[in-house]
C-alpha cells in the first residue's frame, strides 16, 4: 500500500459549486484512505506527520469552502 497523495484544493478564481463539492469527495476519500494507510505505519513520528498531514489538509479544505461561502452571499 502508497501512502495517499493529498488532494489540491481549488484556488479562489477555480472555486465554484461543482468544484468545491468535488474537493470535498476528494478531501473524504484521502482521509479514508490515510486512515487505511495509517494501519501499516509502524513509526511514531510517521503515523503524527501524516495526521498532521491529514489535519492540514482538511483546515485548508475548509477556510477555502467559508471563503467560497462568504464569496457567495
């Protein structure tokens, strides 16, 4: 098993509703998937960074949809 690649998120000028609404599958997929892959992870510090990682990528997930969400309005 590859660790997953961390889906991009839609830059402010590529956001709209289909785009936004596809990240978020994507974004759901990558956290099932590294949580898969966390069970094969047997190092401390690497089991954290790709938390970390998880973590990170979902915050930025989610100031892109409020952005796109007050944008919106």
């Amino acid at each position: 098993m590859t660790q997953p690649a961390a889906p991009s998120i839609p830059a402010p000028t590529e956001r709209s509703t289909a785009a936004m609404l596809s990240t978020q599958e994507n974004v759901k997929s990558y956290v099932t998937a590294t949580r898969e892959y966390l069970k094969c992870v047997h190092s401390t510090r690497a089991h954290n960074a790709l938390v970390d990682q998880v973590y990170a990528v979902a915050a930025e997930y989610n100031a892109a949809l409020q952005e796109f969400k007050a944008s919106t309005r």
